[in-house]
C-alpha cells in the first residue's frame, strides 16, 4: 500500500514561482529608495523588491479588501455602524534576518498604493522595559526575551488600534543609547493599515489555568510573516553586522557600545560571538523559531541572504 502523501499546511513557491503573482502591479520604488529603506548588511535589491514583496503587497491588498467587506457584512447583521478596523500585520523573525528591511519596504510599497491607505509602522522594541527596570529585575542579559516587554502595554496598543481609538502614543526606542527614550514618544492616529515588527510578536504566552478569556498580541494580527533562515546564516550576518557596527555607530561616543570601537578586532568579535550564543540563539530557539508554523507567510532566505522560497498558508 502507498502511504499518503505528506500534508503540508502551506503552498510552497520558489521567487520565480511567486513573482508571477504580481500580475500587473506597478513597481513604485527605485533603487534610491531601496537604499534608505535597507538595514545594514541587508543587500535586498530593486529585483528581489519586485519579485517578492511586490506580489505580497498586492495579496495584501486583497486581504484588507476581504477584512474591510467582512466588517461591513458583520456590521450589516449586528445593525451597528463604524469606521472600518485598522488592518495589522505582523513581520517577526530572529535578530540580524533582515525584519526591519522587509517591514520598511512592505510600508513604502503599501502607502504607495493608488488609493493611498494611511499605513503606519511601530517597532516593539518601544515596548522593551527601560535598562534601569531590567536591571532592577535582573534579567537585562535577557533582553529581547519575552520578559524584557511590556506586553501588557503592547496589548492595549493593539486593542485601542483595532477599537479606532484615535492619536495612540507609543514609546520610542534608540539603538544607540540602547534604551527606551524618555519623554519621546509617536502617536499612531487610526491607520487603515498598521505594520508591527518584533522578535516575539507570533508568541502565544501562557494560558491561564481557570479557562478564563486572554488576549495575545497574535490574537490582534490580521496576516502575519516570518522572515526565516538557517541558524548558521543568522549567526554569521548577525556577526558581519555587529562588525560593520563596530565601524559606524559604535564609534559615536554616545553609543551603549562605544567600547567596542575601541577594543580590537580579537576582542570585539569575542564578545560579540558570546552574545550570540548567550543571549540571541537562546531566544531563536526557545522563544522565536517555536512560533514560525504560526504564519500566515514564511519569507525563506538563503545564504547569501536573498529570499529563495516563499510559503503561503493555505485557507
């Protein structure tokens, strides 16, 4: 007897397969616009904007299109009437994959479109708890876990998002001091579409034991992406980029990490690798990998960090 083929929740498509999913799409980015948009070591190009995140955005947008005549059908039942709900996406992945680039360019694309949505993009890392707390608890080299958010607040956020509530303050985070800044804050103001990009945003949590109701942030994303890759090729750039780093930001001496600029190559690039292994690939394994089956799409990349496959859940 033949055993039956092995089932898979996801259509798989390599970048050629899946960039004939443009159809007729215009490409409204340049290579200009590429290169603001990029994160460091990230060397997306102009053809792979066209061939991947081209077809996405305009599944995108048939996606808002299904959520927003979906609303009016529900409102229609329930005799209600009110402003259409916000749609959020969701871009996770490991630290150094490249989950900044892909919401930076999938929100230029978006905002571009010929209707002209009002797109917004957060980052979670304003939801990161201050240094002063995480070292009051402790668990400052456990920074990006789970713990180190205030999900509680980021929670809210997504609810008062989706419950149209208008101008939403949300904390900002800098990557050279290394901490929640102070005082400074963006103010999200009813989008039609909301980017949320983060390492843990596709987590569960706990449930409780009393079987009462609980809200996940994961319980508020309407579509949501992994960006995904082999563990080796997400050490490696995580290393290239904290060399380039090294070279660049590091040497501000306003940096959190001006010391590195100072150490030698040797040194850094120790301290560095023990990063990775005490800190990032923990969180990889333990906490973010675990959530990839979770999405709704699984950008794929290979190791020269170009996205060779492209898994789309099936409905």
């Amino acid at each position: 007897m033949n055993a039956r083929p092995k089932l898979s929740p996801y259509h798989v498509f390599t970048k050629a397969e899946w960039s004939k999913f443009r159809a007729d799409a215009p490409m409204t980015l340049t290579a200009e616009d590429l290169d603001r948009l990029r994160s460091l070591n990230d060397p997306i190009s102009l053809a792979e904007a066209e061939q991947v995140y081209l077809p996405l955005t305009r599944l995108l947008s048939l996606y808002v299109e299904a959520i927003q005549n979906l609303h009016e059908v529900s409102s229609r039942f329930l005799g209600t009437t009110g402003n259409r709900v916000p749609f959020i996406i969701g871009v996770a992945g490991s630290v150094a994959v490249g989950k900044s680039t892909a919401a930076r360019v999938l929100h230029a694309l978006l905002k571009r479109w010929p209707n002209s949505p009002k797109v917004d993009l957060v980052t979670t890392d304003g939801f990161l708890y201050p240094n002063a707390v995480l070292t009051e608890r402790g668990i400052m080299t456990r920074k990006g876990f789970p713990e180190s958010y205030d999900r509680n607040r980021f929670v809210t956020f997504l609810s008062d998002v989706k419950s149209g509530r208008r101008e939403i303050a949300v904390p900002t985070y800098s990557h050279l001091v290394y901490d929640v800044v102070v005082g400074s804050e963006v103010v999200i103001d009813q989008p039609d579409i909301l980017i949320v990009e983060g390492l843990n945003i596709l987590q569960p949590g706990e449930l409780p034991h009393d079987g009462k109701p609980i809200l996940f942030a994961s319980d508020f994303i309407d579509f949501s992406i992994y960006i995904d890759a082999e563990e080796a090729d997400i050490r490696r750039w995580f290393m290239e980029r904290f060399f380039r780093l090294r070279e660049t930001a590091f040497t501000d001496e306003k940096s959190f990490f001006h010391r590195f600029a100072e150490m030698s190559a040797q040194e850094a690039g120790a301290y560095g690798h023990m990063v990775w292994k005490t800190i990032n690939l923990p969180n990889l394994r333990e906490n973010i990998l675990p959530t990839r089956s979770r999405a709704d799409l699984i950008l794929k990349k290979g190791y020269d960090h170009q996205i060779a496959e492209v898994r789309l859940r099936r409905l």
